[in-house]
C-alpha cells in the first residue's frame, strides 16, 4: 500500500501547491514547511536559518576551514561539532526527520531530499514536476512581486540543488529512475494533483514491481 506521497519539483513548478492541494485530496498530512520547523527545532536553530541553508552545499571556503577547524587543538575553543549547523548536519538531522515521519505514513513530503532518502521503500510514490522556465517567471514573480529578485531565484535555486544532490548522493538532479512519474504542470494545478493521485492509485494496485 503507498502510505507516502514525494513531490520533488524545480522551483517555481507549484510543487509546495501541488502537495497541498494532494495532501488535503487524500486527507494526508502536509509535510513541507512543517518539515523544516521540525529539522529547525532538532537543530535548534531559527526556521528561518534552516531554511537558508536546506537543499545547498555550503561554500567551499567553509568546508576547507572546517576541515582544518576539526584537526586543530583550537577546536576546543571554539563550538562544539553539535552546535554548529551546516548542511552536513541538516543532511543528518533531515534523514532522520524524514525516516521517523515515513515511518508515520499517510503524508506528502516535498522535496528535501525525500526521493533519496526513502529510495528503498516499496510504500512511497515518487513524483517530479517541471515546467518552462517562462512559466516559472511568472509563477515567482506572482510571488515576490520583483521581476529582477523573480529572474534570479528561478536561475540559482535549482542549479544549487543540483549541487546538493550531487555532493550528498552522487547523482543528478532529477534522477529519473527515483521517480514513478515526471509531469509539467503546465497542465494546470488541478489536472496535476488529480493525475498524481490517480497514478498513485494505478501504482497501488499494479503491486510491487515483478507482480
């Protein structure tokens, strides 16, 4: 039985919308900004600095100094290795975040690495959506109401996924044999939720692969 719902998505295809509008359709809880107050409250750390550093690498300038940083008497000086919240712990604290959650069942996670994480898992329903780059202009620009501001995310926020995934898992982003489906949203929100649920149910009673 698929308990898990994963939409994985480029910024600006309506993925956190998406997952919402699928989550209430199912009756399933929405595990999206929720997952990151709970990885923030692990971390102790704000939402919002989790939030900043969720889904990036951090600089190569940082990784080198904290090499040297862990080999250096100074350490002991310094913050000890749990206080400090980079995105090799975030990785860490969101596996086990996410794990506990799918364990739960009945959600719809976004992102985060979910397709990864829960990789092994015959219960989860994975989804990649994507649109054109014109249409995610105009989806962020909806939102941050800066053309400029609007133009810039939707350039920088998936090249710094693709680092991210590439640094923690060794592939690339999207990884398509991840996902039981790869849809562009240009077909409209609606139409997008009621084809993932409907895959998801096909999915369901075709069984595991093999049967």
């Amino acid at each position: 039985m698929k308990r898990i719902l994963v939409i994985e998505r480029e910024f600006g295809a309506g993925g956190a919308t998406v997952a919402e509008m699928a989550a209430r359709r199912l009756g399933w809880r929405l595990l999206d900004h929720a997952l990151t107050e709970e990885i923030a409250r692990q971390a102790k750390v704000s939402t919002e600095t989790c939030q900043s550093k969720m889904e990036r690498v951090d600089s190569w300038g940082y990784r080198l100094a904290k090499v040297f940083w862990r080999g250096s008497h100074e350490r002991s000086v310094g913050l000890p290795d749990a206080d400090i919240i980079d995105a090799d712990r975030l990785v860490c604290l969101t596996e086990t975040v996410i794990g506990r959650e799918a364990e739960a069942g009945s959600c719809v996670m976004v992102g985060r690495g979910a397709a990864y994480f829960l990789r092994e898992r015959q219960d989860t329903f994975c989804v990649f959506l994507y649109a054109s780059r014109e249409l995610k202009y105009q989806r962020v620009l909806e939102r941050v109401k800066n053309a400029e501001e609007a133009l810039r995310l939707v350039d920088t926020v998936d090249e710094e996924r693709k680092q991210f995934i590439r640094h923690y898992f060794k592939v690339e982003f999207p990884q398509r044999h991840l996902y039981h489906a790869m849809l562009n949203t240009a077909i409209g929100m609606e139409a997008t939720v009621e084809t993932v649920v409907q895959l998801m149910q096909m999915a369901e009673k075709a069984g595991p692969p093999g049967k």
